[in-house]
C-alpha cells in the first residue's frame, strides 16, 4: 500500500506538492542554457524538483547529477563527476572512456553501479578532465548537458583554488546548463552573490519558499480523498497552521492523521485526530527539541520564543523591555547567530523558526504568551 504522503525523500510529480510555477521555470532555463541558482533551508523539496524537471526533459539533455555531500578532496570530486557522467550513458564504457578522457585513464569500480577511481597522484590532472568532461559529451551527444551539483557549497571547503578553476572552465561551455542546489543559505549566498567570489552572478536564482496555505490545501484534501478519508477544509488549514506550509513537516503531519486512521478504521478525520497525531510526533520528538533548546544561550532562547509568539519590531524599545534585552545590538547578534546555526529562517521580510514543530513545542512548553 502506497501512502498518499510521502517525505524524507525525493519524491515523483505525483508527490510533489504545487512547485509548478517553479518546475516551468527551471525546465525552460535548463534548455535554454540558464545557468541555476537553487537554495532554500532544508527539506523545501529541491532535490525532487530537479529530478523532476530532468525526467520531464527526457531525452532532450544529457543528466549529470552530482551529490557533493561529504567530498573531502579534488580527486573525490573529479570521481564523482565522472561516475555520474557515465551513469547516463548509454553506449559501451570503453567507448566512453576513450571519448572523454584525453589525459587521464580512470579505473572502473564494478558494483551496484559504474563508478570511477582516479590514481592518487594526478588528482589535478583529473580534476581538470572532469570540469571538461560535460562540454565534450554535449559535443559528442548533440544533446544538452545539464549538470545538477546537489549540496553545492560543500565545494567550497575543497581548496582556494578550486571554484575559480570550476568557474573558468565552466564559462567556456556552450553546450551544457549548470543547476546548483544548496541548503546552507548563508554560504550558497556567498558563492553566488558576492562579488569576491568567482561564481559571482553566475546563473538565474530559484529561491524556494513555503508554499501558501491556498495552494497546499488543495493538494491535501485531492491526496485525502483518493485515500478514502474525509477531512473537511477547516481541519487542513488547522495542520497548514500548525506546519506554516514546510513542505516536508506539512507532509509528516498529514502522513501520521493517515497512518492512526488507517490503524483505527477510521474514515473521518477530526481536530481530536489530529491533536493526537501532533502529540505523538512531539513527543517523539521532544529529547532533540530539548537538546536544542539547552545548547542555546539565554539571548537565543529570548529570540526564538519572541519568533514563535509572533513578534515583529524585534528592535523596538518596547520590546527590549518585554524581552530582558539592554540594546538592540545584542538581539541583532542573537538573530545573525540563529541564522547561521540554521534555526530560523527569513522569509518574506519576516523571521521563522526552520522547524515548525519545534516552534509549536516553544509554545507549549514556554508558553505562547
């Protein structure tokens, strides 16, 4: 049985909630050679709109998709360019490795899927066939190449000399589109928007927000019903209340009020099922709520309370009073270390907590007022 809700990992069309205006656009620049920025905090749903887009194009481009999470090094990188890039090929691998590769033979790793090693001493060399790789498959392929480098500020780490190289070699492909995807926001800004960075205004930006309660309650209620559950409007806008439109926790949600009624027979969701399902996944939560709350300063804690009690003028005079602060200075630093500890977010000119959840457990365990 396929549960209607699905979350915690990348997920078909079918599954994926009201992205459209975003998933046109991002096909409609990949084919026409737009490079993209795509950042958003976590568990927004990127790495499924851009499997997404890459299954609609099909056979019009050439994927390469890259996960750069946990590369340690140049030759890691090199590796797992090549690997991806042979993933998508079709033909024989002798004959790719004889079309791409001018420098470097790279040996073939035979598993679960075709990976590529390259020998410890040319990890330049191989590292600078990899950058040139894309170009000469679009070249060889007569298709587009669309390279997706997922958890793309991880590159960063890699060396000072390693995002100019990408950017110098990258600038020079006519034939393929770059799509990077990150999750921290603040290094992903960095890497695209200042102007000491060799990625400076390198690509379109796709920034990813919560999707609004009006289009979020109508995928909710369409997943429901095709279940055999009746849930009536208010109850949806009761979770989107609770979840603020997170794709992935309003998906969490909705998953455990179809899990309990499943067990329980039941076909009539109600507010009391739902309160049921938002207790149970507190509690199972609440040990790392804790963590989280006792690692953060008194000023911090101020913060993120004042946050999910939906306060705005965080620098008024008024509220420093209410909220124990001497100066405006120290909440600006309480706010900038929240941002970079990825705890909250700002969207829309406002902050929020990253995770709703935890922010409904400040309020009941704090207090909302």
């Amino acid at each position: 049985m396929e549960p209607p809700f699905i979350y915690g990992r990348k997920v078909g069309k079918e599954h994926f909630a009201n992205r459209d205006e975003e998933l046109e656009k991002l096909k409609i620049a990949i084919m026409s050679g737009q490079n993209v920025i795509i950042y958003s905090p976590r568990r927004y749903g990127k790495s499924s709109l851009v499997s997404i887009a890459l299954e609609e194009l099909g056979d019009r481009i050439y994927p390469i998709e890259v996960d750069c999470s946990g590369v340690l090094t140049k030759k890691e990188l090199a590796e797992k360019i090549s690997s991806a890039a042979i993933a998508s090929w079709r033909g024989r691998i002798e004959e790719f490795l004889k079309k791409i590769f001018k420098v470097v033979r790279p040996k073939l790793l035979i598993g679960d899927h075709i990976e590529v090693e390259f020998l410890f001493g040319e990890e330049d060399t191989a590292f600078e066939e990899a950058l040139q790789l894309p170009e000469r498959l679009s070249q060889l392929t007569g298709k587009r190449v669309v390279v997706v480098f997922d958890e793309f500020q991880e590159v960063s780490n890699l060396g000072r000399d390693v995002l100019p190289k990408m950017r110098s070699e990258f600038q020079k492909h006519k034939g393929v589109t770059y799509v990077f995807v990150g999750s921290k926001m603040g290094m992903m800004r960095y890497i695209f928007q200042s102007p000491r960075s060799p990625f400076y205004n390198f690509g379109m930006h796709l920034i990813l927000k919560r999707i609004p309660k009006e289009k979020f309650r109508q995928f909710i209620a369409e997943k429901f019903r095709r279940s055999g559950l009746i849930v009536d409007d208010k109850l949806i806008d009761s979770v989107l209340e609770i979840t603020k439109g997170h794709p992935h926790y309003t998906q969490m949600l909705c998953y455990r009020l179809w899990l309990n009624a499943m067990l329980a027979g039941n076909r009539k969701l109600s507010e009391k099922d739902l309160e049921k399902a938002v207790s149970e996944v507190l509690n199972e939560t609440s040990e790392l709520f804790e963590e989280i709350w006792d690692s953060l300063t008194l000023n911090q804690r101020r913060i993120v309370v004042a946050i999910a009690r939906g306060e705005k003028d965080f620098y008024s005079k008024d509220f420093l009073t209410r909220y124990g602060f001497e100066r405006a200075s120290t909440v600006q630093a309480g706010i900038k270390s929240l941002l970079e500890k990825e705890l909250i977010v700002k969207e829309g000119g406002k902050y929020l907590i990253e995770n709703p959840l935890f922010e409904l457990w400040i309020i009941r365990t704090v207090g909302g007022h």
